[in-house]
C-alpha cells in the first residue's frame, strides 16, 4: 500500500507497517549522514588545531597583522570615547579625582594581585629570566605615582603609566649612547646612567607644541625613564606583565589644556608623529583645574 495510512471500516486513519519502516529508515540514513558531518568537522578542527601553538603564533612581527613597530600607550584613558584623549580634573574637588584614582586601580589589579608565581623572580641588569620564568615588575617603586599616593590626581601634579604593547619575539636594539635629535632632559638621563644599565627603551615626555612646552616643563619617571631590556622579549610565558613607566607631570599651568606627547627610543621603534599616522609616540591631553569648587 502506497499511502501513509488508510481508513478502516470505522473511519479511523491507520498508520501502516510500511509507513514505520519508511520512518525508520529515514531516521537511519539521517543518523548516519549527521554523525559523518560531525567526524568530518572534527576531523577538519582537530586538523586546525593542530596547526595553532598556544605559546607562538603562526605570523610574527613583520608577517603577521601586528607589524614589528610596538605602539606606545597610556592609563588612565578615559571612560567615554567622546573625551577622546583628554585627562581632566579639580585638584581641590575629590569627585573629580576619584574617577582617574578608580581608573588605574582598575588598570593595576593584575600587577599588584600577581605577585608570587612560582616562576617570578626579581630581575636586574645582571639577571634575566631564564627559560619559563618572568620578571616582578615592583610596584613599590612607583614612588609618588603609587597607588597609596592616589597616583598624584589629588595635588597638581598627576601621573600617566606607560606601556608598550606586546609583540611576540620582539626585541629591542638600544641606545646607548644619546643621540642629536633627543631632547636635552633625556639626553642628562642617558648621560648619567652607568654603561652596563643603558639598555632601555627610553622615554621622552614634553609639551607637543611651542605653547604646551611653556606650559608644562618638568617630568620624573618612575622607577626608570626606559622600559629595562630584561623584559624582552615578549614569549607568551605564564604570569607575564608587561613592565610600566609612572611619568609624574610636575605642575603644569593651571586650568589650560596642555598637548603631552610621550615617545619610545629604541633603534628598531619607527617614530611618526601626527594623530592619523603616529608610531611610537603617544597622545594625551592634560588640564587641571585649580579653581576652588563650589
């Protein structure tokens, strides 16, 4: 019978032994057409993977998306995209200062909670982590820029941190020696610095045009002015942080905006700058308000 059921002599639709069989087999032939779907996709994932190293990625630095020119950022940033790069607040208002103060507690969680792996050790120019073990980077060398001391947002005289973004086997080639183009405040640094601890990514802060550099004058960096070269490079090792700069702008002119740009001196860090195309350099834009709130 080629119907799926039939009426009996009382009216009742009957499903037949033909019609189940049928079924059955649908169900058969779908049960098996799925489970070689999944085997394949398996198959295929499990080829994927295998391709996929949890410590290394396939493309590095000049193959890969990233580049091989590390960008140079800073925290706090600020909450609402509109604000842009802008970092305002009242020294003598506590609710101003309150949210960058709660801003970089956020920011600094992971290097004041990870503090004690095992494969963590204190390092120096004269000790770099060997195979499988990471740098401490202290921060109770961040002197006026430390958490106890409100990062500097409640005096005139605040704190940006700086870091530069990871690049899987990167390494950087050092100045050693100052160079013309260097502005004078870093070239003293470098001066002054013993031979065997000159290798650093250093650090220039200042005014970014002729009016902000009479605006803003002086900076301290903290517990460095470069990023010390035992960090680097970069090997996706457990418990890794990245090390950080605390820059203490000391004063600048009250209630004015002052364009700050910071930069990364390393010999293979390309430097531009400009908004649309910068390298190695970072923007920020400052202004504390002195004005007694009402």
């Amino acid at each position: 019978m080629n119907l799926l059921c039939f009426q009996n002599s009382a009216g009742e639709n009957v499903i037949t032994k033909k019609t189940l069989i049928r079924i059955g087999q649908l169900l058969i032939f779908y049960l098996i057409f799925y489970a070689i779907l999944a085997a394949l996709f398996a198959i295929c994932m499990q080829g994927l993977m295998a391709t996929i190293d949890d410590v290394e990625p396939k493309w590095t630095q000049g193959d890969s998306l990233i580049g091989e020119n590390p960008g140079l950022g800073f925290r706090p940033l600020p909450a609402k995209t509109e604000d842009g790069a802008l970092i305002w607040y009242n020294d003598k208002n506590k609710t101003t200062s309150e949210k960058w103060i709660n801003l970089m507690d956020e920011f600094l969680k992971p290097y004041l909670q990870n503090t004690t792996g095992k494969n963590m050790i204190p390092c120096d120019y004269t000790r770099s982590p060997t195979d499988g073990q990471v740098c401490i980077v202290d921060t109770t060398l961040f002197s006026h820029c430390s958490p106890e001391n409100n990062y500097g947002y409640n005096t005139p005289s605040p704190c940006v941190f700086l870091k530069l973004n990871r690049i899987w086997g990167w390494e950087p080639k050092y100045y050693t020696e100052a160079t013309e183009d260097m502005p004078e405040q870093l070239v003293i640094a470098i001066n002054g610095t013993n031979e065997e601890e000159r290798q650093n990514i250093w650090i220039s802060c200042e005014g970014e045009g002729p009016a902000d550099k009479e605006h803003v004058q002086q900076f301290e960096y903290f517990p460095h002015q470069g990023f010390p070269g035992y960090y680097y490079p970069f090997r996706n090792v457990k418990n890794y942080l990245s090390p950080l700069i605390a820059v203490r702008i000391l004063n600048p002119t009250p209630n004015v905006i002052v364009n700050i740009e910071c930069r990364a001196w390393a010999k293979n860090i390309e430097y531009a700058s400009g908004n649309l195309n910068r390298e190695g350099s970072v923007h920020f834009e400052l202004m504390v308000d002195s004005k007694a709130s009402s």
